[in-house]
C-alpha cells in the first residue's frame, strides 16, 4: 500500500488483463486513526481480496464509513460480499446499479447513491459523487474538492484510453470531470496522473480526432466501417485489436447520427443461409 496524498491511500494489483495496462488500484481515502471509505473491491479472487483486507489490517481496521463502487464491471464488484463482512458497512453505488448487487449482498447493505451527494469520510475529508455514464451507463467518479483529487474508475485510466459503451454520454463525463480540473487523478487502472488536467485534455482530443478522422473518412465518400478502420487506423493495427476499433469507429457514427450531422442508409442485401 502507497499513500498518494493526505488522507488517499492506494492498494495497487498487479494484473495482466489486456485492457489494464499498469494493473488495478483500489483506494482507502480517509483518515486511518477516525473514519475512512473504501474505493471499489477488485477482481473476484482470493488473492485480490486478501490484498484489500491486508491493507486494511495495515491502516489498523478503521471503521469504514462505506465502501463506494464506481460502475458494475466484475473487476470492481469483485470479492465485495467477503469485504463488506470484513468491514461492516454499507455499500453505495449507482441507483442502476443496486439491482444488480442485493441479491449477493442483502438489501440493507446497498444503497443508490444521489448525483452530487457527499459521503464523509472521517473529519473535513468529505467525497462528491458525480455521475459519468459512458464507459459503463451506472458509472460514479468521487471527488475529492479541497485537494482537487478526481477518482475517476474507468471513465479515465491512469495509463492507456478506456472503453467506450456510449460515446455520446462519454464525452460530457469528460468535460465534467475537466470542470472539476483535478490536479491529481487516482483511475481504477494504470499509473496515478499528476499532470491531471493535461491528461483529461489529452483524452477528449484524442476522441476530437477520431471524431474529425471519421467525418473527414465520410467526405472522402467512405461509408463501410471496416474500410474507415483501414483509412484512419494504423496500417499495421494488430488483428486481435481491428474489432475494437471498429467497435470505436460505430461509437462515433452513433454519436454523429444523434447529432444529426451523419444518417445510416441501410443498402445491402445478403440470402439468408
Ligand atoms: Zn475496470
């Protein structure tokens, strides 16, 4: 366990899954010798778990005032039922999201978060949730306002680009999360950022660009994703990531067409088998 800041302290996992470059963070934020919170519960494995339950005998097992969950991937609900019998407490998340998570954990422990409510975790040091769907609809960052920490899930990563599910919604967590204008950023995955507000400006270009490289694919008459793919993408683009980024260049066309700048002309006719 590494402290990061005052009252922030990061469990750090190594784990080798492709779309986490730089492993898993999980954080304790708080102050260990009064209240604390914990911040998502990892992979569903033993080792994980006992990982976060060291790090909390660590701290000294102080009383959790919750445990917060960013979004529903298994890689953050993980290990939650064992962890919430360890430290008693109740689990605040995404009101999408407590349907999903009762029936492994009793009703009373699960509670919907409200946009903007404030969670104390111990003394002066109080959390802001903020609603940031996109990379998943029931997505939460926390923010910690006095010290500009943005604890941001999987909306931005600490080493690489995220995955999108709706791009359209994606682009407005980004620019909330680039009001707030963190300083530091601790994100579920990769290195912590401290040239924060550069790294969130950096994430939304990147997405400009895209945007721009496929309306420009679109001018030049390109209409088949695969194609647009090829045109905007490196020609040496590894096979196994071809599908994810045709995955992104849908994003886009999906997020044009709601703007009403791009429709879908469906053409093609194949026999049915
Ligand atoms: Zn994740």
């Amino acid at each position: 366990m590494e402290q990061i800041a005052p009252h922030v302290y990061r469990v750090h996992i190594n784990d080798t899954h492709a779309f986490h470059p730089g492993g898993t963070n999980i954080y304790f934020v708080g102050d260990p010798s009064g209240e604390m919170v914990l911040i998502d519960t990892g992979e569903q494995d033993r080792e994980w778990t006992r990982q976060i339950l060291d790090a909390y005998g660590e701290l000294g097992r102080p009383r959790m005032a919750a445990i917060l969950i960013t979004h529903g991937h298994l890689d953050h609900i993980g290990g939650l039922d064992r962890i919430q019998d360890v430290m008693q407490t109740s689990v605040l998340c995404h009101p999408k999201l407590v349907k999903r998570l009762v029936p492994f954990l009793g009703e009373e422990a699960v509670t919907g978060l409200r946009s903007r409510q404030r969670i104390r975790a111990g003394g002066q040091v109080a959390l802001e949730a903020r609603f940031t769907p996109g990379h998943a609809e029931e997505h939460v960052c926390f923010f910690l306002r006095k010290q500009k920490i943005a604890f941001t899930g999987d909306t931005i990563l600490g080493s690489s680009t995220s995955t999108v599910q709706d791009l359209s919604t994606y682009m407005r967590s980004l620019a909330l999360i680039q009001q707030f204008g963190p300083s530091i950023i601790c994100p579920a995955h990769g290195k912590v950022v401290a040239n924060a507000q550069g790294w969130v400006d950096g994430y939304v270009d990147h997405r400009n660009m895209r945007e721009r490289q496929v309306v420009d694919a679109l001018r030049r008459g390109i209409s088949d994703v695969d194609e647009m793919v090829k045109a905007i993408y490196p020609k040496n683009l590894k096979r196994a990531l071809r599908g994810a980024a045709a995955g992104n260049v849908r994003q886009h066309l999906t997020k044009l067409q709601k703007e009403g700048l791009v429709t879908e002309q469906p053409t093609r006719y194949v026999l049915k088998a």
